[in-house]
C-alpha cells in the first residue's frame, strides 16, 4: 500500500517563516512532512516541530 497525500496544513514558524505541512496516510498510519520534504512530528498540544532543525510551527487558520 502507498502513501496518499489527504491534506495540506498551513503553518508559521518561529520566526514568522510560513511553511506547507504535508498530510499522508497509509491505511491508518498517518505522517507528516514539509513540502520541502523535511519530517515533522505533531505535538500532543498541537503544534507540530520540524525533526531536523527543532523548530516549532504552529498551524494556521485557513
């Protein structure tokens, strides 16, 4: 089974820097990475962090 993409997140970053969030699901697995293709982990209290460099987004209202 592939990854299918189900949703695109707008999000800020710490110094303001917006950024596309990357939904994917494959069965019940769900991932997330930026559309530059660096991993993202969500936070159990909603904002997500940026594996590589640690940075703290939070998703914006569309």
């Amino acid at each position: 089974m592939h990854w299918r993409v189900t949703k695109r997140l707008p999000a800020a970053g710490e110094s303001g820097r917006r950024h596309t969030i990357v939904q994917m699901e494959r069965g019940e697995e769900i991932d997330f990475i930026l559309d530059s293709g660096l991993a993202v982990t969500r936070r159990t209290d909603g904002p997500f962090l940026i594996d590589e460099t640690g940075e703290v987004l939070q998703p914006i209202d569309a």
